[in-house]
C-alpha cells in the first residue's frame, strides 16, 4: 500500500478520492483546515495549502501527492502550486494527480484554452485563469502530473457516455460529469500510470 498526500481532501470531490484511498488500504495524509474524526490510515495535518511548512509537512513519507483544491478570487491555485513543486522537488517526489477544470483544456480551433474560446460556456474566467497559472507552472517543471479536468461537476450519477481524452475535450456537446466518475478517474491514472504530463478532460455527451 502507499501513502498519499492529499490536499482538498475535504471538499465534494476530495472526499471521493480520500474515501476511495482509504476503502483501498492505502495511508493518507490529508492537510485541512479543519479537525476531522481520527480514521485508521489517516493522518489529518491542520493548516492552510497556502502555508510552505504545512505542505512540507503534508508530503513527508509521501508516495504520491493529490490535490482536489478548488478555487477562489484569492488564487489559491497559484499561491499553492510552486509551494508543492518545491516541496516535492526537495523530497525527491514526482507524481502529482490533480483536479482542474475542463477550461484549460486546448480548444478545437485553435492553441488557446477553452475558457478563452466561445467554446466554454461560463461567462467568469476568474477560477480558469487560477488554474492556468497552475497548469502552467506544472508543465514547467519536472514532475509527473496529471490533471484531470471535468466539465460541470454534479452530485448524482453521470448520464450519457462518459468520454474521456488528453489534452482537449472529447466532444462539443458536452454535459455534467459526477464527481464519483472525476474521483475514480485520478485514482485510475494513478494505478495505470497513464496521461502522465498531460491535462485530461472528462465529461458526459449530451
């Protein structure tokens, strides 16, 4: 078994993927800003994903590292990625799974993210913007990430087909995708090692 640290460990999606880690008898080391009740094979660390020394310390020991963290108008995002890239340069780390946004995917007609494109549906780009500077800071390293980038996240069971494919969107008539199928996707591209250094969207045709 391995030990993950996992960042956004207590959001919607995060919760998936620690859930999933954990059913698998896999040890975890979650950094959150809140307590949370102890857990057989989790090691909670209390601390901001902003915060250098809360980061070092959520990797230590750590196989793999995951990251679910959303997003805000503070760019957490950008605060938080070189702060991870150091910390697992310095520990020798070098796979990274993490959940963008099916925004900064490469668009059909042109080199551009989709989020620049008429291609995006959503009108604020503020959260897409934050996760392109991550993106872009992690193709700009060294490591082993994948990002998988969903389209609309809902709580319930995808309908429809679910298409996954690297780097651009599968389909132009993209639905909603459950965060169960997000969650188990990361956790496939980990065991698979697959999509490694690419950004990989998933969605639903609708």
């Amino acid at each position: 078994m391995s030990t993950i640290a996992l960042f956004g460990g207590s959001g919607r999606t995060g919760m998936r993927m620690l859930e999933r880690l954990l059913e698998d008898g896999h040890h975890v080391r979650l950094l959150t800003r809140r307590p949370l009740q102890p857990r057989d094979g989790l090691d909670v660390i209390i601390g901001d994903a902003t915060d250098q020394e809360a980061v070092i310390e959520t990797i230590q020991r750590a196989d793999v590292v995951m990251s679910a963290l959303g997003t805000d108008k503070q760019n957490v995002l950008s605060h938080f990625t070189p702060l991870v890239i150091a910390a697992m340069q310095q520990a020798g780390l070098k796979r990274i799974l993490i959940v963008g946004t099916a925004g900064i995917l490469r668009a059909h007609d042109s080199d551009n993210y989709r989020f620049e494109t008429r291609e995006s549906k959503r009108s604020m780009t503020t959260a897409a913007e934050d996760h392109a500077r991550a993106y872009e800071l992690f193709e700009a390293s060294d490591l082993d990430y994948t990002i998988v980038c969903p389209t609309q996240l809902i709580e319930g069971k995808s309908v429809g087909e679910i298409v996954i494919t690297a780097d651009v969107l599968g389909t132009l008539n993209s639905g909603p995708i459950a965060r169960d199928d997000v969650a188990e996707l990361v956790l496939r591209a980990w065991k698979d090692r697959t999509y490694i250094r690419h950004r990989v969207g998933i969605t639903t045709e609708s």
